[in-house]
C-alpha cells in the first residue's frame, strides 16, 4: 500500500530526495505523498525509504492505499520503464 504522511510532519524534508520515485513533495503544510507514485519503494528498495530517515516517525502505511506486492511492483515497473527492479 502506499504510504501517506501524518500530521507529525515536522517540514524537516529528509525524505523528499531519499524518494525513488519522486513521489514526495511539499505541501501547504507539510510534506505530502502522491500514491501514483509510491510503491512503498517495492522495486527500488528492500523497506520505505522515507519511513527509515523520517526522525518523528510521520511515513506510515496508507491503509485507504492497499496494493499487493505484484501490484506496487505494476506500478513501479511503469514508473522505471526498461530498468530492472533491485527490491
Ligand atoms: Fe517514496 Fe518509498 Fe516513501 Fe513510497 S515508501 S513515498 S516509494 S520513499
């Protein structure tokens, strides 16, 4: 599922560039993910990138985003076209 941003978001945007699929970006508050784009790093890496630098723990799970493992990497796969997935 993709992940989301909560309201924790303290603005700090050690995220936004750990994102492979530039997924994130800033809002008018805080930080905000698209989940067009977040494949919960499925393909790219073997966890959530934005969920292991985050320092006030604000990238959780989407539960309204539920997407198998074949799904997010569907999505993945059109993000990164010709490449191969690493995770
Ligand atoms: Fe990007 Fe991965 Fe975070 Fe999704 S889980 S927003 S793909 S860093």
């Amino acid at each position: 599922m993709a992940y989301k941003i909560s309201d924790d978001c303290i603005s700090c945007a050690a995220c936004e560039s750990e994102c492979p699929n530039q997924a994130i970006s800033e809002g008018d508050t805080i930080y905000k993910i698209d989940p067009a784009k977040c494949t919960e790093c499925v393909g790219s890496n073997p966890s959530s990138k934005c969920a292991e630098v985050c320092p006030v723990d604000a990238c959780v799970p989407d539960p309204a985003h539920k997407e198998s493992k074949d799904q997010l990497l569907a999505k993945w796969k059109k993000l990164h076209p010709g490449e191969t997935p690493k995770a």
